[in-house]
C-alpha cells in the first residue's frame, strides 16, 4: 500500500483508525512531498512517519520546481489546467508525479536512512547500510522484508522537472556506489561501460570514466 503525500488537515496526529498506518497492510510505503503546517503555510500532506517506509524527497516540504511564479506555472508545457493545478498545489502534486516516474527509472529514487534532511545534505548518511537503500515508489515493496522495525525515515533529492529521477552529480576524485537489480544470475561480469549523454559542445572534448572499479554481486551487494 502506497500513501501519496497524505493529506495532514483532520489527520494528523489523529488516532490510527482514522488515518493511514502501517498496520493497514503487509507493507506501507509512504511519500511525503508537502508537508509544512497547514497553518499558515497551506501545507496539504501529513509530516508524520505512518509507514513501514517514509521517503522525504527534497526534506518532503519544498519540491524544485515549484517556486516558479503564477505565470509560468499555469502556462505550463502540459496545458493550462495541469500548469493551474501546479500554481495550486504544486507541492502535494508531486508525489503522485515521482511515483510514476519510478516506474520507468527504476533505480532513480533510491532513499537513504538518516536522522534528519538537514543531516542528509552533510553527506553523512552514505554509504547505504548492509541491508541496501530502497527506491522511493512503485518498487519500494522489494524491502518490504528488510525493516521491521519502527518507522524508517528516508531521505533523497529529485530534479525539479520531468524526468525527476536523479542520479546525482560526479566529482573528479570521488568514490560513487551504484545498485542496479537484475532478476537472473548474469554471472561474472567482465565490462562495465560508461556511456554519457552529454548536450555541451566543449573543445576540451571532455571525457568520463574511473580509475577502479569494484563490483561486487549477491542477493545483498
């Protein structure tokens, strides 16, 4: 069961029969996206952990994208009742927007466990624990077995349009982790290639690439 930026006004801090919870499924998964106080910013979703799973993308408040002014959001590429709900609700919208885009990006949202986003952004909260990082959305439930505990409170960063997956930005002389899923065993892998879709016309002709790469495979990593 996945809970899109539930709604906070009536529900927040109310009793668990009232509102969504973990206990209402094998496995919830919860995304927050709008979850400053109704009053008096007219936040729309809960900041409450209610799931087995709760992902703040961006600290779950201020999505990217959304500070533009009324103008350019209404008149916006999808037409002008989408860019209206935007202006609107912009925020809250988003959840349902990330999940969709977590369908085709499979490994696009990966949510990493931390105490705080303000923790999140001092590059603290990496690398992944032993159990892995979960991905934010429609294939979060792969973890439903790994934390079963209390609330797991996880935290990423997205682009602020579509395609919203990000994968982050490289530096020279940094070390970078990737988890990519397969559903079969492919065996020893020989060849990793690195392809860059690079739009810049640059002299230097710029190149990417690594001086070592360690790849390691298993149910776990």
């Amino acid at each position: 069961l996945s809970g899109l930026d539930p709604a906070q006004p009536y529900f927040q801090g109310t009793p668990i029969e009232v509102r969504l919870d973990k206990s209402d499924a094998e496995f919830v998964d919860i995304i927050h996206t709008d979850a400053t106080p109704t009053i008096p910013y007219l936040g729309f979703g809960m900041t409450q952990a209610i799931g087995h799973l709760d992902f703040y993308p961006n600290g779950g408040k201020q999505m990217p994208g959304c500070g533009k002014n009324a103008v350019s959001q209404i008149v916006d590429l999808d037409g002008i009742w989408e860019g209206t709900r935007d202006f609107v609700a912009c925020n809250h919208l988003r959840s349902y927007k990330y999940y969709s885009d977590s369908i085709i990006y499979p490994d696009g949202f990966l949510g990493y466990p931390c105490a705080s986003y303000d923790v999140f952004e001092t590059e603290t909260c990496f690398p992944c624990p032993k159990e892995g990082c979960p991905n934010m959305g429609h294939y979060a439930d792969k973890f439903k077995e790994k934390f079963k505990g209390s609330f797991v409170k996880l935290y990423l960063n997205t682009g602020e349009a579509k395609d919203f997956a990000r994968e982050g930005t490289l530096q020279p002389d940094n070390t970078y982790t990737s988890f990519i899923d397969a559903e079969v065993d492919i065996g020893t892998v020989d060849k990793v290639k690195f392809l860059w879709n690079n739009n810049w016309i640059n002299p230097t002709l710029p190149k990417i690439g690594a001086a070592t790469i360690t790849v390691q495979s298993g149910e776990s990593g």
